[in-house]
C-alpha cells in the first residue's frame, strides 16, 4: 500500500479509538493513546514534508544584478560569453562579478547533481560563517582531489575550462585550486547563508547546478543593508566568479538548490600554507577590504603581516590595519575595531567601552546588521558606556532584523514575547519575529515556535494541525543544530520514525525495530498497539506486558503506568517483579 494511504489508514483507526474511548470515558490510559495519536501525525507531517512540492513559493526575491556583457572567450569545447557587474568599494576602488554563460556542459552539470544527490555524504559540521550544520562535502582540499566520486570530471572542468580563466581574468599566472566543495539546500536543512566574503581566497567560483528547482540562490550585497542585496541570474552551467572583496549570501526561498563552489589562491606556496599573500601588496596601496581581511588573519595567526612575512597571530598588527579600514568607511572594519574595544572594557578598561559604541554606531548608520546587533544588545544590557535604554535597543534590534539577521529576529520574538501578558497585542509581534527567525533556518526560533503550536489550546481538529507544525518546526531545529529540540521530536514522535522518507514507508516496521533495539519510547508504543490490536498489529497481551516491563525498567514512567493497568487486566501479568515509579 502507498505511504500516504498506509498513514492515512493508521492514523485513521487511531483516530476512531481514541474518539471512542474519549465517549466511553473509561479508559485510564486515554491520554496515552492521545499522544501515541499525536505521535502518528507528526510522524505523517514529517513524511509528507520530504515529498516535493507541487507548488512553487509566490515569495519574491531582491533586484537582480544587471549584468553587462564583456567579451566572448573560446574555450577548449568552444566560445563562452562573460557578463559583468561591477560595484563600489569603501576607499574609492571597484569590486566586480563575472559570469561566465554555460562553461560547464549539461553531461558535467548532470554528472555533478548526480553524485551530489546520490554519491557524497554530506557534512554537519559548524559553518565557519553562522556556526551552523554547514551541509557541504569538500572534494579537494589543498589541492588535492579527495572524492573520487567526481574526481576525474572535476579535474578535466577545472584544467580544462575554469582555471585558465581564473589566471588570465584575474591576472594569476600562477593560480591554483585550492578547495572545493559541493552545498546543499533542502527545505527542513540549511536555507540560508548569511552575508559574508570569503577572506581565505583569492577568487571564488560558483558553478550552478540546478536552478529550476528553487527560488532565491545566491546574491551579492556590495554595501551593507538588505536594499543594496541582488540575486545573480544564472541559468544550469553558469560560473560566477568574484574576489575576497565582494560580500555575497545565499537565500533560497523555496525548494532545493545545489552548487559547486572553488577557492583559487594565487600561488602553489599559498595553497599548501592557507597563507594569503595577495592581501600586502593591497592593502598598502589602500584596498579596505584588504585590510580588513588581513586583519582578520592576522588575529587568527592565518595571515601575513603587510611586509610579507608570515605571521603566527599579532593583535597589534591586526588592530593597526583596521583602524586604517574603519578609518576608510569598510563597516566591517569599525564593527571589528569596536569589538576589540568592548574586550577591552570586559578586562578592566572602562574608557575604551564609549569607544566601542562609536565605531558601531558608524557602521550601523552605514546599515550593517552585526553592527545594529552589538549596539542593540549594549543598550540592552547598559554596557559599553551606554545607560540602559530598552527602547532604543529594540530600535536598533528592529532595524537589525529588517536586515535580515536572523539572531535579531529571535531577540525580537522573545522580548515581545516576555510582554504579551501586560501588552496582548505583544503575542503576535512576538510570533511573527520568531516566525521570521524560524523561516531564515533559526534553530531556537524553529524550537520555540514549535513550543508554541504545542502549547497553545485548541479543539480536536486545530491540535492535529498544530502538532503537524510543531512536528517540522522540530526536525528543521533538530537539523539545524539544536539538540533540544531533537529530544523533543523524539518525545513527540513517541518512538515512530524520525525520518520516513520512502513511498513505501509504514510507521510500524521501524517502530518494531526501534523497540527490538532497546528503543523505550518505541517500546512503549509497540505495547500500547499491542494491547488494543491498532494499526495492523495483531493484539498480543503478553508481548505488550513483556515490551512495557522492558520500558519501565528504564525508567520510562508511561510504560510503567501501563504496566499496572495491563497486569491489572490479565491473568497472565506475573506481579513478581517489582518496578519503582520513576520520580519526575
């Protein structure tokens, strides 16, 4: 039978159970069935969340770049077109975008979102931009080809066709790959990444895989504020190309996006090192951009010091060259400067704290985001100089948030939240910032969201729905990092599947698995089907006595209660063994 009509019919029968029981008003272990029920649904919304959509979002994205054409290039299959944008930088200089018209082939695109959906394992691990599971698998890394998966195809794209570009656009001769790296973008995982530039290379190519299947992708954003973001066209086979200098993101809005990613650093030297020697020679010339990343490396012990010697961590050095950036109007720079400021202050030093909040109120005029953060959470909080103002931290929290940062949004949510009692027009204020949050992939937003739904009162009909919310909401937070909310979905779930994911999925096989696997969740609703014959289970009294024993002796209070209602029930329950009611 077909997922959809196996849930269906389960849920169904459950339903009914439930609903006589509930008449009947004499069954002591009701509310158990209800949240088995409730486990069932929210084990279907997450089913039904993993099948494609059908309807595309009607949201819309920013302006897109406009892109003038350049040049035809012939490459070793033929000519390409290069399309250009160029953007203003702080200091007076110019930051470019190139896109290069179907480089790579429809046989090399195909084979790579082949391997990409099917072949490589994707990773977990923290992103480097937002702290966030990162959904990327790295295929080279210093050079050096790793997943054979997509070694042979990707080492022909990039001989063949990408990397002579590289060097002769960006006047490399030397220019090597790096690292690459394939990222996803799935509805319940990552949607976003947040503006940021890629300070580690020299040049970065995005390679597009798939662009009919989403909405949104990646955009650049050359000033700061949500105003200045535009999303590049590209269409299957395009390459976008940039330096470190240009700050870009992605957003997708809908559906599922996958790219291939290179980072070129100039020399063979660089490569093997992670160093970055392209920063001296432009940051002494004034490129802010260059010093604001050189600064960065340097604090990190990842850079050289601005006369070519490499340099294992010099915050001297560091604090020098973005003083020089703020100085230029780089808001990234005076953002940095001033948290180098607020540390001061944290160690003793109470006059550079003023200090601090002058070098972020420039950049959040300039309307950057982590700027509008900090300044909003130091009056909040009555540090750095400042009196404690709760009413201008919201004003800069809110101008944050419109700028779409998403740790804004859920301070927004929660601060409107804490007041809803005294002020009920709060309440919706409230969920429509953690919404926001939550949409932008906030795992503490997508939590409390969930929290939420489950909490709030509701008829019959409405709770069915709100517990199907809730349950995504949780996956999506579970996904995105938090392991609370994975506790939670598993207690939702009450044993069931967490990931159902095939058009033959049926609740019960897992579940049985589950609970041969020690699973006292699984446990406990295998015998609550057991006891009443539901779902397909034939009914079997002593399996569900023999299941509940083994839940209760974990400490799993429902089993335990269960227990006393089955052996209270059956001449078979032996009442020699002694199980302790677990304290809650």
């Amino acid at each position: 039978m077909p997922a959809a009509e196996t849930l269906r019919c389960q849920i169904a029968e459950l339903e009914a159970f439930v609903a006589d029981v509930r008449t009947a008003r004499q069954d002591p272990l009701l509310q158990q069935y209800e949240a088995l029920l409730e486990g069932f649904r929210a084990a279907a919304a997450l089913w039904r969340a993993e099948q494609p959509s059908s309807c595309p979002s009607s949201c819309e994205v920013s302006l897109a770049v406009k892109l003038e054409p350049s040049r035809e290039l012939q490459t070793c299959t033929g000519t390409v077109r290069e399309l250009v944008a160029n953007f203003p930088q702080p200091g007076g200089k110019i930051r470019t975008l190139r896109v290069l018209k179907a480089l790579a082939s429809e046989s090399e695109v195909n084979y790579f979102l082949s391997a990409a959906r099917e072949a490589l394992e994707f990773s977990l691990a923290k992103d480097s931009v937002d702290q966030r599971p990162a959904y990327e698998i790295f295929v080279v890394r210093k050079g050096i080809y790793e997943e054979s998966a997509v070694r042979v195809m990707l080492h022909t794209f990039v001989d063949q066709k990408l990397l002579p570009y590289i060097r002769e656009a960006y006047r490399a001769p030397e220019a090597v790959l790096s690292s690459a790296l394939i990222r996803r973008y799935l509805p319940d995982e990552r949607r976003v990444h947040p503006t940021h530039v890629d300070g580690h290379s020299f040049c970065t190519a995005v390679l597009s895989l798939n662009p009919e299947d989403f909405e949104g992708g990646l955009y650049v954003q050359p000033q700061p504020g949500i105003k200045h973001r535009q999303f590049v066209k590209l269409d299957r086979g395009d390459v976008a190309t940039h330096q470190y200098d240009l700050p870009h993101g992605v957003r997708v809005v809908s559906g599922h996006r996958y790219s291939l990613i290179c980072w070129f650093k100039t020399c063979q030297r660089s490569c093997e090192e992670n160093s970055t020697p392209w920063y001296d020679e432009a940051a002494r010339t004034g490129d802010a951009d260059a010093m604001a990343a050189l600064a960065q490396r340097l604090e990190r012990g990842e850079g050289h010091d601005g006369s070519g010697g490499y340099c294992h961590g010099n915050s001297g050095k560091a604090e020098t060259w973005l003083r020089k950036a703020a100085e230029l109007g780089q808001p990234e720079a005076q953002t940095n400067l001033g948290a180098i400021f607020e540390a001061r202050e944290a160690r003793g030093s109470k006059e550079t704290g003023l200090e601090a909040t002058r070098w972020w109120l420039k950049a959040a005029e300039a309307d950057l985001s982590s700027a509008q953060l900090r300044l909003a959470l130091a009056y909040a909080s009555g540090t750095c100089g400042l009196e404690l103002d709760m009413e201008v931290a919201s004003m800069w929290m809110q101008r944050a948030a419109e700028n779409e940062d998403s740790d804004a949004m859920n301070w927004l949510g929660t601060f409107y939240g804490k007041s809803a009692r005294r002020h009920p027009e709060h309440a919706a204020v409230s969920q429509s910032w953690l919404r926001k949050a939550a949409e932008m992939g906030h795992s503490t937003a997508q939590q409390k969201l969930a929290l939420a739904y489950l909490s709030s009162k509701s008829d019959a009909d409405s709770r069915a729905s709100k517990v199907a919310q809730a349950a995504v909401w949780l996956k999506r937070a579970s996904n995105n990092g938090s392991h609370e909310a994975k506790k939670d979905l598993l207690g939702l779930l009450r044993g069931l599947p967490e990931l159902p994911g095939s058009e033959e999925f049926d609740a019960i096989h897992p579940l049985k698995e589950a609970a041969a696997h020690g699973q006292p969740e699984a446990q406990h609703s295998l015998a609550l089907l057991l006891a009443q014959g539901l779902c397909g289970v034939a009914k079997n009294l002593p399996e569900a006595l023999q299941l509940c024993r083994q839940a209760a002796s974990k400490r799993h209070r429902d089993a335990w209660n269960l227990l006393q209602v089955l052996e209270s029930q059956s001449e078979v329950g032996s009442k020699q063994t002694h199980i302790t009611v677990p304290n809650t």
